[in-house]
C-alpha cells in the first residue's frame, strides 16, 4: 500500500499542537507529509527511535529505518517506493551512496539494497555478532560499523565480507557504548571509544595510527566518546600553529575538542560536560548539552560566545538550514523546534506526539525526522504569510 501524504496540512492524527510565535518575520513550521513506520508498545514510556533518515543527493527520495527495517520514499510526496524488512529493529541511521542503501540492526544483520528498487546486493546479510546502534559509514571501498562494546568492523561494499576489525579494550562499568559512528578521512578512519578514547585507523588494514583520551575521570564516570567526529577541512597556509584538517569530538565527561586530524594534536578544548554531536557552519560551532543549552563557539578558538537556554528538553543532533541567515533545527521530546543561529532564539516549535531522538535530515527549507512515536514526518519552513521559504 503507497504512503498516506499529508500536504500543506496540520491536522494530523498525533500533533498535539502547533506554536507559532508573534514576533515580526517569525518562520513558522507546517507539516507537509505524515506515515508510520512503527507502533510502539502500548505501555511505552517515553519511547526511543534512534533510526535516521538520509536523502539522495539531490534530495529526490528519502530513506528512513525505524523499527520494522528501512524503506524509500519520494522525498516530496511521502509516497512509498519500496520496503525491506527486518527480522530485528533497526538503531542505526542507514547510508546511501553511489546507488547503494546500507543498514544494519540492532542485532548486527546489515543489508545492502540498490537504492532505486530495494533489491539485495549481497547474496545474505552479513551477520556480525555484535549490537550496533552508530550510524553507518561509507567510502568507495567499505562499509564501516562501530559496534558494541568498543569494536569497529569493516566490510567489502561488494560481497560484504569483512576485511578487518579492530576491538578496542574498555571496561563494562558506566558505558554509554556504541553511539559513535565512523568518520571515513582519506586513509584514516576516526572513531569515538566507550572508554574515553578517540582513536584513528588506517580505513585499508584497521591499524591504530593514533589515539587521545578525552575523558576526564574527575568530572563524571561517563568516559564516552559517544558522538561521530566532525571533519574540519582547513587550506594549508603559512604561518599556520596547527597545519591541515582539524577534528571535532566530543567526550561525554571532557568536553567538546578540536583535534588535528593527522597526529591527533590537541588545538582547542572546550570543557563542558554531556556535549552532543557538533554542527559546524563558517566560523562558528553549534552543539547541545544535556543540561538543555545550545552553545555557539568560535571555531578558530573554541571560545564559547553565547549560550541559550533552550525548551523541551532538546536532545540527539542539530539541523541547519540556510533560510533566514541561518537556522537550527532541534529536536526535543516535544517535538521540533526553529532556532535563529545568530541569537539561539526559538523562533518555531511543532510539538508532536513523544518528540524526537533521530538525526533530522535537511534539505532547503525542509526536514525529515522519525518521530519517537515510530512517525515519519517531512517539515516544511514558511514565512508568515504562508509562503514557502526556499525550495
């Protein structure tokens, strides 16, 4: 049966509202499309769905893994193309490149699927005796899994066969395990370790090049390394303290750090406890805390510049969008919200039912978000005349 599409519209079973605020050239939010992807038990509180949502390139089909497993739809519409199930839940945000849809379960199954018909590219899914929650990574060669508890696992994108692992050594005591995902970086590949360590490794044989502790023991027992790291590419120029591609990463108990990418060389740290995944745009940082504020850093210096105090409790990875000079969304347990990037102001909030976790993926004005709810929603940015903003 094709995806029920919503469009241009508000009522829809399961909002409970709609906020727009009063101030002069508010943007305000509106749902174009709404489909379920998964129902959650009936007494769950406070349900979780960390499956992601990634668009093709040009932003013409989505593709979106919850519960259930992963299905494509018309970016647009919301109408379904095809599905592939699942015999576990899917935690893990897929990846979509050169023609291909990755994903892989709870459980450690990953699929390999032609993105265009949904058709397996692997004779069976490759199984890894793992469980695996990250999202997913690719270059032209591998597919890149961070598994629990500290393990990293490469595959052939052809056959799905393994061609490496690497097991790092973490204790079992306060692990928030398996939350970061791998950064592909030419002949490095970087990754966050339950135990506090970022480590690089050669993407070809898995062997360590480099490893950092980030934690800091004093602070809090949560070690983690629980964010994929953020690549910063920087031209070469004389005179430079801190030549080539930087890092981000962020530890759960030390802080948000500006790394080099070659040596692992400390640039910059900021040291602010519960930071979650940093969004970079020009010369500034955007990241949440778990204490609910949104912190801008320069980041040439890693110097906080304002901090606001955000609503609902917002949690998971900001989105940014280029509409209105720059705007953030973020997800929350309530629902989504519009931040203006050069104040940290709300400027819009959807409250819908048990809010977000997922990974909003952006494109224009628009963003795509499985809702903890097991809802697929597609959002749209208007001004407050009603028109849309962008394309």
């Amino acid at each position: 049966m094709r995806a029920k599409t919503v469009a241009w519209a508000i009522a829809a079973q399961g909002i409970a509202a709609l906020c727009v605020p009063t101030a002069a050239q508010a943007q305000n939010l509106q749902v174009l499309w709404r489909t379920q992807m998964a129902t959650p038990a009936p007494m769950a509180w406070k349900p979780r769905e960390h499956g992601g949502v990634v668009l093709s390139p040009h932003g013409t089909w989505l593709y979106a893994a919850s519960a259930t497993g992963l299905r494509a739809f018309v970016a647009a519409t919301g109408e379904l193309l095809w599905t592939a199930p699942t015999t576990e839940r899917v935690d893990s945000r897929p990846v979509v490149d050169n023609g291909a849809a990755y994903a892989v379960t709870r459980a450690g199954a990953v699929y390999a699927l032609d993105a265009v018909t949904g058709h397996p590219l692997w004779p069976e899914p490759s199984r890894l005796q793992a469980a695996v929650q990250a999202p997913l990574a690719a270059d032209a060669q591998r597919l890149y899994i961070s598994a629990d508890p500290g393990a990293v696992v490469a595959l052939n994108r052809s056959t799905g066969k393994p061609e490496w692992r690497y097991n790092a050594e973490v204790t079992r005591e306060f692990l928030i395990e398996g939350q970061s995902g791998v950064l592909p970086g030419g002949n490095l590949v970087y990754v966050g370790m339950p135990g506090g360590k970022l480590v690089a490794l050669g993407a070809r044989d898995g062997g360590l090049t480099w490893q950092v502790d980030l934690s800091r023991p004093t602070r809090s027992p949560y070690a983690d390394v629980d964010t994929t790291p953020v690549l910063v590419r920087r031209p070469m120029h004389e005179g430079d303290t801190h030549p080539g591609d930087w890092l981000l990463a962020a530890s759960h108990s030390g802080g948000l750090y500006a790394l080099r990418a070659a040596d692992g060389h400390e640039v910059w740290h900021c040291e602010l406890e519960g930071m979650g995944p940093p969004l970079v745009h020009g010369d500034n940082v955007y990241v949440l805390a778990a204490t609910g504020n949104l912190y801008t850093l320069a980041l040439a210096t890693g110097k906080i510049l304002h901090t606001q105090r955000l609503p609902g409790n917002p949690s998971g990875q900001l989105g940014w969008s280029d509409v209105g000079g720059g705007t953030l969304w973020v997800p929350s347990e309530q629902g989504m919200d519009l931040v203006r990037a050069a104040t940290g102001m709300a400027v819009s909030r959807a409250m819908l039912e048990w809010g977000f976790t997922a990974v909003p993926e952006v494109f224009g004005n628009r963003a795509f978000a499985v809702s903890n709810g097991g809802v697929l929603y597609a959002l749209a940015m208007h001004d407050p005349q009603g028109a849309q903003l962008g394309r």
